[in-house]
C-alpha cells in the first residue's frame, strides 16, 4: 500500500503521517515538504520536496510515485506575512486572495488532474483534502474573512464535481472533504485567545478523526463534507 501526505511537514500532516506509520503496518508512506525536511525518520517514510503551486513538479511527482491507494491533501493558508484574514471588504487585497486560492484550491485540482491515473478503476482508494467548515455558504452567519472562505468555497465546489466525474472513471474512489475544527497549529495560533474552552484540538485528535473517517468510508460515501466530529456539513 502507497500513500502520498502533500504537506506533511505542517502540524495536521506531520501528526496524519505518524498516525499512519503507527496504523498501517503495511503502508509505505510518501510526505511532502516545501521549506525544511521534518526531522522525521522510519523505514517505510519517504520525503520529497514539492511546491504544491507548481504543475510541473506535481506531473513529475505522479510519474515518480506510480500507483498508489491513498492521497491526503493537508496544504493550506490562513494568515501570511502578517496579513490575517479579512474583517471588511475594504481590506480585501488581490494579492491575498490569489495566495489564498493557489493553495487552498488550486493544489488540489492539480493533483487530481496529474494523480488520477495513480489510483485503480477497480480496488479501493482514497483522495482526502483538508476542506475547512468556513468555506460552506448556508453556514455562514457572521461574514468577514473573504479570501479564506471564497478559497474553501472554490474547492468544494471542485471536489464535489470531481466526485461525480470520478464515480464513472473511477468508481471505487472515494473523494472527502474534510473539516479539521480549530487545532493547535501554527496555522490556527493567532486566533485561539478568543475561542472557547474546548474548542481547541491536538493535531493527534485531529488525526486519528481524519484516519478513522478513512477507514469507515468506501466509494459510495465520495463527495461528502464532512467534520472532525464525524457530522456531514451542508454546502
């Protein structure tokens, strides 16, 4: 068994990786990183660098790697350079939102596109993308934070047309869009002063959630949205 983490290095990745390491004895486990290698080492754990924002890297990946049976997609942007997410439309900047959608939305696209004949028409596989609850539109009630929304928006619109088009190319892959909650990342710490107590999660919780939803669903359950508590979201 083959599975490839893009974004491995990130708090949720690095945390899907040991937990795959730990419950797929079987597994040889391909994890990606932009900046710095993680000082990470087993036997069946492979780290390649990869932009995810660059096609050509992503085709050449897919060539490399061959088939494999799982892909967990764990890339994402909240907060850059000192920029947070948008409380008005008069903060809203081009240059934001376009970093948010080349790696909130476009890098999953991209695998897809390059990693779709990787996966077998006839056994079993996964391809997972850390979706974010923000990014449905009947649930949101308060505004503000534009870029982010509009991004995660944008990819479950994708993921969601991509499960259909699969279910006749690939019909034993199940496609999900997953929602992490509030963890305790670098990608979540400018915000956890004013979150209640409880709301916040380890990246090992998270994890083990992400995992477990793997390990329940099969090809009938490809396009859903759903949370680290196990409840569907609407769009």
């Amino acid at each position: 068994m083959k599975v490839l983490v893009v974004g491995g290095s990130g708090g949720i990745g690095l945390a899907v990786v040991k937990q795959l390491l730990k419950n797929y004895p079987q597994a040889d486990v391909i994890a990606t990183y932009f900046n710095a290698e993680v000082a990470l080492e087993h036997t069946r754990l492979t780290w390649i660098k990869l932009d995810v924002t660059n096609e050509r890297a992503i085709a050449q990946l897919a060539n490399q790697l061959g088939q494999i049976e799982m892909l967990i997609n764990a890339v994402g942007l909240l907060h850059a350079n000192g920029k947070l997410p948008e409380k008005s439309i008069k903060q809203f900047d081009t240059d934001f939102f376009e970093l948010n959608v080349s790696l909130n939305t476009r890098p999953s696209l991209l695998l897809a596109k390059h990693f779709m004949n990787s996966f077998s028409a006839t056994n079993k596989s996964h391809f997972v993308v850390l979706s974010a609850r923000i990014g449905s539109i009947s649930d949101n009630r308060i505004g503000g934070w534009l870029s982010y929304r509009m991004s995660k928006a944008a990819l479950n619109m994708a993921m969601k047309t991509l499960a259909i088009e699969w279910k006749r190319k690939l019909p034993n892959c199940c496609i999900l869009l997953f929602h992490p909650g509030t963890t305790d990342t670098e990608f979540s710490k400018p915000f956890q002063k004013r979150l209640a107590k409880g709301q916040l999660h380890s990246p090992e919780v998270t994890a083990t959630a992400l995992l477990n939803l793997i390990q329940q669903s099969d090809a009938n359950d490809s396009g859903r949205f759903v949370s680290f508590d196990g409840s569907e979201i609407s769009w």
